[in-house]
C-alpha cells in the first residue's frame, strides 16, 4: 500500500485520489501497486458500481516517477509495475470516471483512453512525450490514438504535441470541462449515475464499446516488448539523464 494513494467509499463509488502533490502525483511503483488493489476491489465487491480517478494539488498526475522507474530498470518488463497497472485497468469491469485539472503527462494522458467519461477542467494539459523520452508508447495509446484520431493527428499527439482541455474536448477525448471547484462533485455525481444503472447490461454495453479486448492486450504487450528495448537504448538513457539533471537544477 502507498501512503500517496487516498482510497475512499462514498455510497456506492470507491474514490480513488492520486495524493503527491509535492511531485506533481508523480506515479511509483508502490502508488500502481495499490492502485492495482483498488481495482481488484471494486471487481469483486457487488456494492462498487464505479470509481472516479482525480488528483490532488491541482493536478492529474505527471506521469511515472523517473528516479523510481529507473530503478525497476533492471526488472523484466512483465514485472514493471506500470504495465502490470495498464493491464489491469484495460480489463477492468467497473466503470471508471476520470476529474482531470492541471498536467496529465504520459500515463496520466494514455490511462483516460480506457476510462469511460473523463472530465476536466480549463487547467487540464495533455502530453504523451514517450518519443521526446527516447521511448515508444505505451498503454495501448497507438492502438487507440490512430483509430479515434487517424494518422495525421495520432503522429502529431504521439510524437508529443501537447492538448490542452479545450481540444481534448473537440476530440472527443473530454466528455465535458467544468469549473475548478465543480471538478469533483461533477464527476463523482455522473460515477454515482453510472452505478446505479442495471450491472449486467452496463456490464456487457461497455464490453460492445470497447472491442475486441484481446487485440488491445496483444498491442499493450508489443508497445511493451519495444519499451522495454528503447528504455536500454542510449538516447533513451541519454534522455532521462537531461530530465534528471534538469529536474536537479530547478
């Protein structure tokens, strides 16, 4: 369990609030790990119909914690508890909303692609800089940024243009933007919606929309094969270095 994860039941809703706002939410393997728990959770107790995903301190989240994912460098990529977390939340049967204000950079951009209503505020920045990182994407985002966007806009957001929540809306990829201070009322009122609905056809509506699950697993696993390839490359090592020594610098 992570200190930095605030998990709480409000009625039928299980509240999930990434809490390191001195790091931006920066995501550790101890934060996926109990994320994972959390979704375990709300797959096998009948009583959580939805989970709503939020930040604290303004923001989403930046992404993975550099220094503590460099650490799991080592590990084989199976075992990185990112992906453990993407995979997990790709087969997830419970409904997940997303609040979004401030950055929501790599995994904090690609984990709304398998969220059923994400909203966000006018603060909300979207960013996939794998590229940038010397790395390639991940979480099935070059399964689904080419077929909700097509090539032209998937090469512009996957080679690491960011988006800020007034085009994130027009894609399609925000369902609303709210106000600051609206932000997670809003989303926990439309999470309490989604759980009061009929489980089974929810259930089974949501699988419809979402395909063909095995081919976005296999995508997952092959973004992961090459992440784990790039991540030893020298410009990826390269890349982390600058952003370590930027990060010192500040």
């Amino acid at each position: 369990m992570s200190d930095f994860v605030k998990i709480e039941r409000n009625g039928a809703v299980l509240s999930i609030t990434l809490n390191r706002p001195d790091k931006k939410n920066a995501l550790t393997g101890a934060m996926y790990e109990t994320l994972i728990e959390a979704f375990n959770e709300a797959d096998t107790d009948s009583a959580i119909g939805a989970i709503v995903i939020a930040g604290s301190g303004g923001c989403f989240t930046a992404g993975n914690d550099i220094g503590d994912f460099l650490s799991n460098a080592g590990s084989e990529m199976d075992q990185f508890p990112a992906l453990k977390f993407i995979r997990r939340l790709a087969i997830l049967d419970t409904p997940v909303v997303a609040a979004v204000q401030g950055v929501a950079v790599g995994v904090g951009t690609t984990m709304i692609f398998h969220c059923d209503l994400v909203y966000a505020t006018h603060s909300a920045m979207f960013r996939m800089p794998f590229v940038d990182l010397g790395l390639v994407p991940e979480a099935g985002s070059s399964f689904f940024v080419p077929q909700l966007f097509g090539l032209q806009k998937a090469g512009e957001l996957l080679l690491g243009d960011a988006f800020n929540a007034e085009e994130a809306h027009r894609l399609g990829v925000v369902n609303a933007i709210v106000g600051e201070h609206e932000l997670q009322g809003f989303a926990m009122e439309r999470a309490h919606r989604l759980a009061a609905k009929p489980r089974n056809a929810l259930a089974a509506t949501r699988r419809l929309i979402r395909g063909d699950r095995d081919a976005l697993l296999a995508r997952i696993d092959e973004e992961a094969r090459l992440f784990g390839r790039h991540m030893r490359s020298a410009e990826a090592q390269n890349a982390f270095a600058a952003f370590m020594q930027k990060g010192k610098s500040k």
